[in-house]
C-alpha cells in the first residue's frame, strides 16, 4: 500500500523527508530544540491533502515509501518515523 506525505515543502523524487523540521500544531512530539522528532506520512491520499492545504493552503503532496521501521499514529491511516521516507514521486 502506498505512503503520502502532505506539507509545504518542495522536494523531488529520491529526496527525503526527514524528522528535525517545525513541529506542526497536530500534537507532535519535539525534541529540547523544539523539533519535530518524527517523519510523517499517511496511507490515504485525501489525508495528505488536507495536510497540504492545512500547512500552507495548497501545499504539495507525495508518495513516499520508508527508510526504516513505522509505527502507528493517530486514527489508524498515518504512520511516523524515526527515519526519512523517500520521495517515490509528486502527486501536485
């Protein structure tokens, strides 16, 4: 099953979206720097969207696949990581 990833950066296929960015205002868990300790993504596109528009309006989504293990996180559809997940490709 595909990954997506929503958000404001721009990145191309084979970058990596990695932990240590801004946390976001969803409950994110941050380090003594004040940064986000987790890469995210999420198994449906639409939540990824939204995640897009939530950011920045309109934002960027891709499909991502892991570097390294996932857990769970919140409702069941969303994964995160200790681990970059690389760009697979730009859905917009």
């Amino acid at each position: 099953m595909p990954l997506y990833h929503g958000g404001r950066a721009h990145v191309r296929e084979g970058d990596l979206i990695t932990p240590g960015r801004k946390p976001n205002g969803w409950g994110d868990t941050f380090d003594e720097r004040g940064r986000s300790v987790y890469a995210y993504a999420t198994e449906r596109l639409e939540t990824a969207e939204s995640y897009a528009a939530a950011v920045t309006g309109r934002g960027h989504v891709y499909e991502v696949e892991p570097t390294g293990e996932t857990v769970p996180d919140y409702g069941g559809d969303d994964v995160k990581s200790l681990h970059p997940f690389r760009v697979v490709r730009k859905i917009f």
